[in-house]
C-alpha cells in the first residue's frame, strides 16, 4: 500500500494536491499559489500577496508534525524493537 500526503481546497475540490512526501505536498501547493498570485498581478489586480520563497511552508508543520503530541509519539517509537514488542 502507498501512502501519500494530500491537500485539497475547499473551494475548489478539483484542485488537489498529494505526493509520498509531506514537503513535496506543500511546495507543489506553495507553486499553485505563486501561480495564481502571478496571474492575477498580470491581469492589473492589486494589493496582492508578496510571492511566497521557497521553504515558506513547512510541509511537516502544516500537516501537524511539529505539534508536541506527535513529537512525543514519534519520540517512544523511534525504539523500534520496543515498538515491535508493544504491537505484539
């Protein structure tokens, strides 16, 4: 089975976004958005968000990875024989 991270819009449920790797998810969703920033700057709009650089969205934070919960999780699993004992 395949995992993979995935990011939709509620707006727009056409618009999605998914890859294996959370970062990936995010700067494909990070490029969407520089996208349409440009589009709209061209058509004359204004007052527009600055473009977004590179690494401006943390693909694990936004996904929720950072949280302390899930770094404590992460942290007790990281000894993965105790992890295999505890699943027995």
């Amino acid at each position: 089975m395949l995992w993979y991270f995935q990011v939709s819009l509620e707006h727009w449920p056409n618009e999605v976004f998914f890859h294996v790797s959370a970062a990936r998810c995010w700067e494909m969703v990070r490029e969407r958005v520089n996208q349409e920033i440009t589009k709209q700057h061209k058509s004359g709009r204004m007052n527009l968000p600055p473009l977004q650089p590179p690494g401006s969205l943390d693909g694990f934070e936004m996904f929720g990875f950072s949280s302390p919960a899930i770094v404590q999780v992460n942290f007790q699993c990281a000894d993965f024989p105790s992890l295999l004992v505890f699943l027995k």
